[in-house]
C-alpha cells in the first residue's frame, strides 16, 4: 500500500545549522516512499552539507524517522562525515530499526539492495556497520551472512571485521574455529589476541589459552595486568596452579606488578583445591611484599577455612580483619551467612544476620535468600517472622525463589503457589528455581493434575529447562503414586534430548524398582552409565536399599561391586537392608565375611559391625567396641579360598 510521507524527520536543530542557501535547497515536498522519489536528493553532494552532526542531533533524527529504512541511510551517511563517530546510544537505537528491516527483508543481499535503490554507493563501510549492529544486537546468524556477503561483493574483510567473526564463533560455542580465525588473520592487533583470550577464559579452554597467549608473547604483543589476571583466574578454577605459577613468572619476567587482585585470586585457587593454610602462606608473603589484603582477601579465606571444616582458623580471619581497622561490607557477610549455613552451622549464620545493624549494613535480597537457606536446612522455620520483622527488602527474581523454596519447605505450599502467581503478575520472568517451587507447591496441595499440565507448559514454552524441574516432577508423580505417568516423562525427557542428571535417573530407577518392574530398572542404569552419569554417594545407598529390598540378586552384586570400586561410605540403614538380603536371598557363602570386609575397607559404620557381632552373641562393651571390632576381623580365615578382595564378586 503506498503511503505519503513529508520530510518532516528532520529536527530544527538540523535545519538551523544549515546555511539559508542550503535551507532553500532541502526537499519539502511530498513523495512517495514505495518508488523512492527524491530519496536520493537528501544525501547528494550539495545537501547537508554544512551540518555539524553531534550525537544528539543523530540521535533526535533517528527517532523522528517514520521509516526504518531511511534511518539507516541516514545512519550510514552519518558514519561518512569527517569527525563523526557513532555513539553507544545510536547503536543501540539501530539495533531495533535493522532487526525490523530484516525481519521484512529476511537477508542482508536484500537490505544492502533497498539502500541501493535510494541511493547509497554501497562500500566495505555499509557491511562494517551492518556487522556492528548485528553484533550488538546478538544475532549472529546475521553476523556471518553480513560477512560472507562483503566477500561475495569484492571487499576484501579488514581485521576489525575478522575480530568481530571471531567473537561470535567463541559465544556460539565454536572455539577451535575461533581460535583457526585468528591464526588465518593477516593482520591481527592486540583486540584480536585479547578478544580470543577473553572467550577462552570464559569457555574454560585453558589450552586454546595458552596456545593463544604463546603467539600473542611471540607476535610482540603484551598483555596487560588485567589480561593476566584473567588467565590466573581461569587457571586457579580449573585447579591448574602450576600453569598459574608459571604466568606469574611471565609476569615477572615482563615487569608486571602484583596487585591485590592477583594475590586474591591465587589465594582462591588455593582455598578451591582445600588448601587453606597454603593460601594462609600467600597472604603472609603478600604482607611481605608490601602488598596488603582487602575485604575481599579476607572473605575468600575466611570461605576456604569454613568450607574445609576448620571454623575456628575462619573465625580467627574474622577477628584478625577487624583488627586491621576492616569494617565488613555486606559481600563479607552474605558469604558468611551462606558458607556458615553450608556446613551447618546455623546458629552462626543467624548471629552474623543480627549483626548487621551493628556494621551500619542494611541486608539486601542476597542477605535475605541466605538467611532463608539457613532456616530452611535448620528446619527452624519459626524463626523466620522474628527476625525479618520491620525488614524492607525489595522483592526481585531471588528474593521470590528463596521464599517459595521456604514455603514448600515449612509445610505452606498453598502460599508458594500464591507466591508464584503474584511474582508472574509483578512482571517477574520466572527461572527454574521459580519452576521447581511451583511444581512442588501444586504437589503439596495434592493438585496432581494442575502440576503435570504446568509442566507440560514449561518444556513445551521454555528452552533451557533444566535436571532438577524434569527430577522433582519425576519423584513428586512417584510419591503421589502416579509410577506410569513418571516413567512416561522420564523416557519422553531422553527422546527429546531434555537436560538430564543422576537425580533425575536415580528417581526414575527408584520408582521402577518400588513398582516391582526391576528388569526396566537395571536397563536403565547401564543407560545412566552409558550417558557418562554416575550416583554419588546417597544415590548408591538408594538404590542398594532397593534392589535388596526387591531381592533383584544381580543387581545388588554389581552395585556392591560398584561401591568397592568408589570407596562409597554406607549407610546403617542400607547395612541393615543389606544383611537382611544376604540372609534372605542366601546371595553370599560368608555373609559375614562379607559386611566385615566391607567394614575393613571404611564402607560400613562401626555400630553396623557392633550390631552385627551382638547379634553372634558376642559381649562387647560399648567402650571397646573399635578393639574388639578389630580384633574381630580374626574371625575371617585368611586361609580360606575365599580372598577378601573377591569376596563380593564370589557372592551366589
């Protein structure tokens, strides 16, 4: 449909800074846009000439631009002035009119051919910018089409639209082809080197790192603090201190000073691998150096020491920083609270919250979340309104997850489901956390049906959702005794490539063994197995307790092999299921032999073993029962055929 347009885009600042000459020579007539008349009229020679552009000018006539394709003629003109540079802002706008100009248009040939006809000259610039917007617009699909029409048009790609190739191919996954781009590049810079280093450290490629940063040092190239202090980092989460020590050398070697950044990122790698007194050791050498700790020094330690079980060095850290004159910030205690909850320490985590007041800090969302965690795992859920009492928090995307984690938890999951939907109704974009106390709280109420057609909602309108909404669906059906429509998603999940664990398969093979259809279940396993998925610990007691419980006697010889292997510490409750499977199903020549070898090996708890001789009419004291356990392992004859070692493979 044909439409009339007036050229009354252009704002008065424009006008005004055109000389009366020029005024008079400026279109005003109407035209017709769909036949291009005229258009070309406004960018000639002798047309706006003597307009000194500034971003604000460009900007108003952006916006005032009925027609996207105008706006970007007018954009790409704007970029030829001498002395002009686009702005953050302008790009920004641009990014909406070119994803509405290729949403019609649907490729680039056919956008560069629409500028054509209203009288661009197309040049290597018109692709450079189109590059930069879809860059920044984060289609990059675009990108590569943008970049391999420049080829097919004649212009020869320059180095900053090889850099910008290079980014995408890195955030779309592709590192080796990133990596090719910049060994392929004519004339690389120092923004090509660092664009590389940046992705990789980010993808956690440590060794496309330090092939990169070999030809980076090679090529005359030096990174600066903050480059390296990125590789450190990426070196120190991946638990590769050596290859941090030698950056430190380059480092040296290049003259590049140790900031406090540098230290408390080495000091970190340390307390990641448990090592808290070499990381204690750092900041002693750091002192030395000269250079001293911050707050954030201090909470890393004080992390590291909490997280490995020693809380009286952790709170030694603590008095020690506040000594130093170091007012905690409220980072420092968020860390507390959290790290303290952790490893159970409540009580602690609820004194370091009543505290704040006393440090002039005002808890915030973050303070708020950890705090409920802590409620949540001490299970003291009446704490919560005394100490939140008169507490202004602002309720955002954390604050909601927390909750409706603590209402499912305190036995309201009428109120998460209330909560869900008053966060929905705020505009709050729900995540998987939200997901997953919506599903538990609609299970809490019984609203078995309403639940599973929310997540039929979720996989069907989400992408990225993950293990644990497709595990609590799984294990809630399983509870609610609904075991077919369970395995039915389960299986489903796998067709569809959905993101799976060793929970959500655990659930699954839990729910077939309880169904009695313990054939499913061990098919299942070796599945698990051959997705690379193990069980930890809790799943292995889980599953041993079933397959005893179901007498399924192959199944509990591989597990037992399995835990042997793994070193994997049993429960009583499992020894118990255990014994009682190995009596019942006579699936072993020496039950005892057995339990006690498993007992020598650290898998089975001492009162297991103490039950287990009282129940041979041993009297043991409870004082002496490690003696004589260990004197008890005489009873085993190491005569006998039967090695230790292959006694659970000898089982039947």
């Amino acid at each position: 449909m044909s439409w009339r347009y007036k050229w009354s885009f252009f704002p008065t600042q424009i006008l005004n800074s055109c000389s009366p000459r020029h005024f008079s020579s400026l279109p005003t007539v109407c035209f017709d846009v769909t036949d291009r008349i005229r258009t070309h009229k406004l960018f000639g020679r002798n047309n706006l000439k003597h307009i000194t552009l500034t971003p604000q000018i460009v900007q108003s006539t952006l916006v005032n631009c009925t027609s996207d394709l105008i706006a970007l003629r007018f954009f790409i003109w704007c970029a030829k002035q001498r002395n002009y540079f686009h702005d953050k802002p302008s790009f920004d706008y641009m990014v909406s009119v070119v994803g509405r100009l290729t949403n019609r248009y649907t490729t680039v040939g056919k956008i560069v051919g629409e500028l054509e006809s209203v009288g661009l000259v197309v040049k290597a610039q018109t692709f450079l910018l189109l590059l930069r917007i879809y860059w920044r617009a984060g289609m990059y699909s675009m990108v590569f089409e943008t970049f391999e029409q420049m080829g097919t048009l004649g212009f020869e790609p320059k180095t900053f639209a090889h850099n910008v190739v290079m980014d995408v191919l890195f955030k779309v996954g592709r590192a080796d082809a990133g990596v090719g781009v910049l060994k392929e590049m004519k004339s690389p810079n120092f923004l090509s080197y660092n664009v590389a280093l940046t992705n990789l450290c980010k993808l956690n490629d440590l060794v496309n790192a330090k092939d990169v940063l070999n030809i980076m040092l090679r090529e005359g190239y030096f990174p600066n603090v903050e480059t390296f202090e990125m590789l450190l980092s990426c070196c120190c989460k991946l638990g590769r201190l050596m290859e941090a020590f030698q950056l430190l050398g380059v480092m040296i070697t290049l003259g590049i000073g140790f900031s406090v950044n540098t230290w408390n990122i080495l000091i970190d790698g340390f307390c990641r691998l448990r090592q808290p007194h070499m990381a204690f050791y750092l900041l002693e050498k750091m002192v030395r150096s000269c250079c001293y700790p911050n707050v954030i020094t201090y909470t890393i330690l004080f992390k590291g020491f909490v997280e490995s079980r020693m809380i009286p060095w952790a709170f030694n850290i603590l008095t020690t920083m506040l000594s130093e004159g170091y007012a905690p910030d409220l980072f420092l205690c968020n860390v507390l609270i959290n790290t303290l909850s952790n490893v159970g320490r409540y009580d602690d985590a609820v004194d370091v919250f009543l505290s704040l007041p006393k440090w002039n800090l005002v808890p915030d969302s973050y303070t708020f979340s950890s705090l409920l965690s802590s409620i949540c795992y001490s299970r003291k859920f009446n704490l919560l309104p005394k100490l939140v009492s008169g507490l202004d928090i602002e309720a955002d995307l954390v604050v909601y997850n927390s909750l409706l984690n603590y209402f499912c938890k305190a036995g309201f999951p009428h109120l998460a489901v209330e909560l869900y939907n008053d966060m929905i109704c705020r505009g709050i974009v729900a995540d998987n956390y939200s997901f997953v106390g919506l599903l538990t709280g609609l299970f809490g109420q019984k609203r078995v049906d309403d639940a599973v057609n929310v997540y039929l909602g979720i996989v069907m309108n989400y992408t990225g959702v993950d293990a644990h909404v497709h595990s609590v669906i799984i294990d809630e059906l399983l509870k609610s005794g609904k075991c077919h429509i369970a395995i039915k998603f389960f299986r489903r999940a796998i067709k569809e490539n959905y993101q799976l664990d060793a929970v959500s398969f655990t659930a699954a093979i839990s729910g077939l063994v309880e169904s009695g259809r313990t054939a499913e279940a061990a098919a299942l396993y070796a599945q698990m197995k051959d997705f690379g998925l193990y069980p930890n610990a809790h799943m292995h007691n889980l599953l041993l307790c079933s397959f005893c419980a179901q007498g399924d006697i192959k199944m509990v010889k591989m597990l037992l092999q399995e835990i042997i292997k793994a070193g994997v510490q049993l429960k009583y409750s499992t020894f118990v299921r255990l014994r009682n499977c190995l009596i019942k199903f006579n699936l072993s020549k020496s039950p005892f032999k057995l339990l006690l070898y498993l007992w020598s090996l650290g898998l089975m708890p001492d009162e297991a073993i103490h039950e287990l001789l009282l129940g041979l009419n041993l009297n043991i004291k409870s004082g002496d029962a490690n003696h004589l356990l260990r004197k008890s392992y005489l009873f085993v004859d190491s005569s006998s055929s039967d090695d230790l070692p292959d006694v659970a493979a000898s089982m039947g």
